[in-house]
C-alpha cells in the first residue's frame, strides 16, 4: 500500500523539508525513535547519492509492506564510473541500515530502493 509520493527538484535547500515528511511517515508506520532516525539518514544519503549523479528532480515514494519500502528516482544526470570517498560512504551507510538494497544508474537517472523490516 502506498502511503505517500512526492515530486520535488533536487537540491539541498529542499532535504529538511523531505527529512521532515519522512519522520512523519516513519511514524505513520509504527517506527520508532532509533529506526525513524535511521530512516531519515538513508533519505538524506540517498538524495546526495542522487545529486552527486547529477540528477535534477526526485520521485521518492513510501510503501507500506512488512515493514516500509522506499523507492528513490532521479532524473537526469549522467552516472559515473568512478566513485567519489563520499559516495562510497554513503552506500556503506545504506548497506548498513536498511534491507534489500539497490542501485541502478542508467543514461536516463538513478533509482534507489530499500526496506526497513522492522517497525518497533
């Protein structure tokens, strides 16, 4: 079940607003303090993630199933074949904290997904 979808131009002036919405649906879902926080930061890596691809505009959705189930696209952007130290960081931050991880990068955008499991 989907509980929300947004539309927003990527840039880091608009990250607390997304931060924001995303504790809201943490709590919609049952999370708690720790796994909300968690959630929070594997937003924000992924929409740096997203800009440093060269994205101009993200689709983020939420999905309610057996726990929550995040889907990030960029748009635009060219991926790049060598990653920078703050990439990488923020894949091993994602790699730590959420489940079923993914990245595709193509010549159109970036999508990322990911689940958290466990709402407490």
């Amino acid at each position: 079940m989907m509980l929300m979808n947004m539309e927003f131009p990527l840039d880091r002036e608009i990250m607390t607003t997304v931060r924001l919405a995303t504790g809201g649906i943490c709590s919609l879902a049952g999370f708690g303090l720790d796994a909300s926080e968690d959630c929070k930061v594997c937003i924000t890596e992924s929409l740096l993630l997203l800009l440093h691809a060269g994205c101009k505009r993200a689709k983020l959705g939420f999905f309610r199933e057996e726990g929550l189930r995040i889907e990030l696209l960029g748009e635009g952007g060219v991926p790049s074949e060598e990653k920078t130290t703050e990439e990488e960081i923020s894949v091993a931050l994602l790699t730590a904290l959420v489940d079923g991880l993914s990245i595709e990068s193509t010549a159109g955008g970036t999508r990322i997904s990911f689940a958290f499991k466990d709402a407490e």
